[in-house]
C-alpha cells in the first residue's frame, strides 16, 4: 500500500461583490480538473481533499496511472500514513 501526498495552494479570491472567498486547486491534478473554492481556507481545504480523492477514486475506475510528479507537488510514501492539516 502507498500513500499519497498532493500539494495543494489555497488562494484568496473574493467574490465581485467584495464578500470574501478562497480559491483552491490542486496542482498535479490540474490536467483533471482539480479546483475548488470555500467561504474559508478550512472549508476550501476540505473541498479540495474531496475533489483530490473522487478523481483519484476515477482515475483508479478508469485503470489510469495516479500521478506521481513531480516531486516538489507529488510525495509517494511506501507505507500507509496520516496528514493532519493545522
């Protein structure tokens, strides 16, 4: 079992009409779509893990290779792990 780790950049990107937002994509993901957005980092964070994992989940449907780069957006551990985001 490998574990994943994808980087992922949270942006701010307020709405026209001034209301704050946040913007985040996923930049090894981006080929397949990988974008969000939250009314807060913690929810556009949240968002994004969802985003990252439904096209991981199709990717593996699909028989289609889970990207592994480059490295500075993609880390490849050969054992199971957790990541808590703070």
């Amino acid at each position: 079992m490998k574990s994943y780790n994808f980087r992922v950049v949270i942006e701010e990107d307020n709405f026209e009409d001034g209301r704050e937002a946040y913007h985040a994509h996923c930049p090894a993901l981006k080929k397949q779509g990988a974008s969000t957005w939250g009314n807060t980092i913690e929810e556009a964070l949240k968002n994004i893990q969802e985003v990252v994992q439904l096209i991981i989940a199709e990717l593996i449907e699909d028989g289609e290779p889970i990207p592994e780069g480059p490295e500075s957006e993609v880390k490849i551990l050969s054992e199971p792990h957790v990541v808590v985001n703070l």
